[in-house]
C-alpha cells in the first residue's frame, strides 16, 4: 500500500504515541499459552506494520508500526522471549534485501533482523509489488465517476484481452517464493509464516461512499486480491512455508461490514482507526488470532466473542488516542498528519 506521503507527517504524531497504555495484545495473551516459540521475528508491508492503529511505536515512525499491529499481538500471545518487528510501510519483497528509504530516514534490509536460531518468521508481504494494490486504490475510485454502474477499472487494467494485474500477481508470486528461501537460509530453524491478505471488498453487494469503486468493479476488485492471496499461498507451498489464510475467515468483516466488525478501513483516513484502504485494530487481532490458531492446532474461526472483545479495545484505543486533541498544540500537529497522509 502506498504510505509514503504520510510517513513525511508522522513525526508530528510522536506526542501520540507518547501516551502511556498497557498493550491491549498483552492483556488479551491466553492465560495458558503453549511456549511452542521462543525468537521471533515479523517482516512486512503496512498491512503487518498497521500504520495509524491506536497507539504508535514511536520508535519506528517512519515503518509506520503500531504498538498494537498483529505481530505484536502474536508476540504476546505465543509468550515469546526475543522478539524483533521489522515490518514497514510501503515494504515490498525487494526491501527483505534491500535498505527501504523513507522521509524519516532510511531503514536496512529486513531480512537483517533474522538470525541462525530465529524460530519463528511471520511475513506479510506482494501487495506492493509491482504497484498492484498501490494502482488498484489509487486509480479505480477515480473511474466511477464516469461509469458508476459498469467496470471501467477492469477494463482500464486489462490490455490487449490480458488482466495486467494479475500478470503482476503471478511474478509477485516468484518473488515471494524467493523470500521464503532467504528466510530459510538465514534462519534454517525458522518455521516461516506466510500471512494472507484479508477481504477489503465484500463478495456481494456494494458500499459506494466506503469503498468508491463503481458496482462492476467490486468483483474485479475481490478478484484480484483472491489471486494475491493464491500466489501467497503458493509461494508458502513451494516453500514450504506455513499459509494463515485470513481472506475467508474475514469473511463479513470487509470494508462494507458494519463498525464494530470491519476490519478494513475504507476510503477515508481515520487517525483514530486506521489508514485508508488499511487494516483498524480489530483487522489486525484478527490476523493475529488466526495465526496464533493455526500455529497451535486450534481451528481457524473467529467467534462473535472474540469479535465483540476487539470492538471494545478498539473504542478504547481510539478514546485513548482522542485524548491528545485536548490541546490546540497537539490538534495542530493532528491535522498536519492529516493533511500529509492524503493521496
């Protein structure tokens, strides 16, 4: 996903993150967790760093994480004793070898963070290959306008009868392939994980004023994130890597779904929830808890439990983060976040 722009903003957010809060994730660890991992290791994109999720990592504003991104919430579940979370906004699978320049300074390959006795590697990354959800977002709300009921997105990206994205997609596939080999050489104890993209779109139906897509592009859309999610999922079975499936299960939580069981943010920046087209806080305990059931044996469903529980901490990260507009000095800087996270 495209972050850049609001990563020059993010510096000006540090009077947020400064606010003191015991880690949600923390206080939601099962009681009992099973010490099945002991180091730790978290690469991605922004879908794993969770730009403007309540409450920021100060300590990493230009990767955008949030202190309560899925690794995090993972970490404190398995009960890890090292943990390292390298994830970044914008990360696509060349910056796993490559240094990742941002406004706020230039961050090292993140495959730097894996070491010979890492036992645990999630990843969380081909959505920015190639441009793929960075042209998808950025270029098809713009097209309804002009077509409100038909697919001109689909059309706009298909060429000479081949769907360009998808072609993408398939070298995307290559690469993550390749990343999972990296990991593996690096850290040969590894079990690696490969986490999926959850649903932005709804299968059926349509959300004009969340999601700006015209009505025929809503399944060009879920198309080609299915197909994303495909190639993750083959590059983890080439691998041999472990697949988190988090596309079906987050079936009923995309961006159309009601507040309180949406994972995805919609067309609109919320500095209290989430970034636009981004996962909010109950998106991210959802990944995290799919992937903490599929690494433990546990069936990978959601209950309405567990949903209404990260409703809740997801209201109260927000009133906590609402608190730092108490201040006209802090309101300013707020709106300058604002201002500079538009596309």
């Amino acid at each position: 996903m495209k972050v850049q722009r609001l990563v020059a903003a993010c510096s000006s957010a540090v009077l947020v993150g400064s606010m003191s809060l015991t880690s949600t994730a923390q206080a939601a660890a099962p009681a009992f967790a099973p010490v099945v991992f002991s180091k730790y290791v978290a690469l991605g994109d922004s879908y794993s760093s969770a730009p403007l999720v309540p409450l920021p990592d100060i300590l990493s504003l230009g990767c955008l994480r949030s202190s309560n991104n899925y690794p995090k919430q993972l970490a404190a579940q398995l009960r890890v004793t090292s943990f390292s979370d390298v994830s970044c906004g914008g990360a696509d699978t060349t910056n796993m070898t490559q240094p990742q320049s941002t406004p706020l300074g230039t961050f090292p390959p993140q495959f730097d963070a894996l070491r010979s006795d890492t036992d645990l590697v999630t990843v969380g990354i081909g959505g920015n290959d190639f441009g793929v959800f960075g042209d998808i977002t950025g270029t098809c709300p713009g097209l309804r306008a002009a077509d409100p009921a038909g697919s001109p997105c689909k059309k706009h990206f298909t060429v000479d009868g081949v769907d360009t994205l998808a072609a993408k997609i398939t070298q995307t596939q290559a690469r993550i392939t390749e990343v999972v080999k990296g990991i593996k050489l690096r850290s040969p104890r590894a079990t690696v994980v490969l986490i999926g993209y959850p649903k932005i779109a709804p299968e059926t139906g349509v959300c004009p004023a969340i999601l700006p897509f015209s009505d025929g592009d809503y399944a060009y859309l879920y198309s080609v994130e299915q197909k994303l999610n495909q190639a993750v999922s083959g590059a983890a079975a080439a691998g041999g890597a472990v697949y988190v499936d988090t596309f079906g299960p987050s079936t009923g939580h995309d961006a159309c779904a009601p507040d309180g069981q949406a994972w995805i943010q919609g067309k609109d920046i919320n500095l209290l929830r989430a970034l636009n087209y981004h996962p909010r806080y109950e998106g991210q305990a959802g990944v995290a808890s799919l992937t903490y059931k599929q690494l433990t044996g546990t069936p990978t469903t959601i209950t309405a439990a567990e949903q209404q529980r990260w409703t809740t901490e997801a209201r109260e990260l927000s009133r906590k983060a609402a608190q730092s507009k108490s201040t006209p000095a802090v309101k300013a800087h707020l709106d300058r976040l604002r201002t500079g996270a538009q596309r």
